[in-house]
C-alpha cells in the first residue's frame, strides 16, 4: 500500500443545541483503518458518534487537501449559491 494509504472518513454526531444530525468529512493519511478512525475520533474531539471510512484514497490526493504524512485533516465543505 505504498501509493494507496489514506482514507475519508464521515462522522455523523448530534448538534449540541438542536439535536440535528451534523456530518463531518476527515481525511487521515494512515495507511491502518483503524489506525486513521481512532486519530479522526482524538482529532475531531468525538466520541460514540457514527464512523465510517468512505474510501480509500491515494497519497497524491491527500497532498493536495493538505494532509501531513500520519495525520488527519477535516474536510471543508463548500457552500452552495
């Protein structure tokens, strides 16, 4: 897994003051699944919420959203007009 070995990842939790469902995109460059969900959950500061990885990614992508090598970055999402 040399070229492949990172993951996105979705965090689905509850908004503190409406109870609303609010869903969070991560990006880990770790080549462990695991690995990359137990450093989402520390970076996002989350726990007992709904994770999953959405896909495998490469390095190459991950460069581009700005991920350091073993660390995770939270995907911005991008507001519609």
């Amino acid at each position: 897994m040399n070229e492949w070995r990172g993951w996105l990842i979705s965090v689905d939790s509850k908004h503190p003051g409406d109870g609303q469902p609010v869903s969070q995109l991560y990006a880990a460059r770790i080549a462990n699944p695991e690995e990359a969900m137990t450093a989402v959950k520390e970076y996002a500061n989350v726990s007992n919420e709904h994770m999953r990885v959405l896909v495998e990614i490469s390095v190459s992508h991950l460069r581009a959203l700005k991920v350091p090598d073993g660390k995770v970055g939270r995907i911005e999402s991008v507001s519609k007009h």
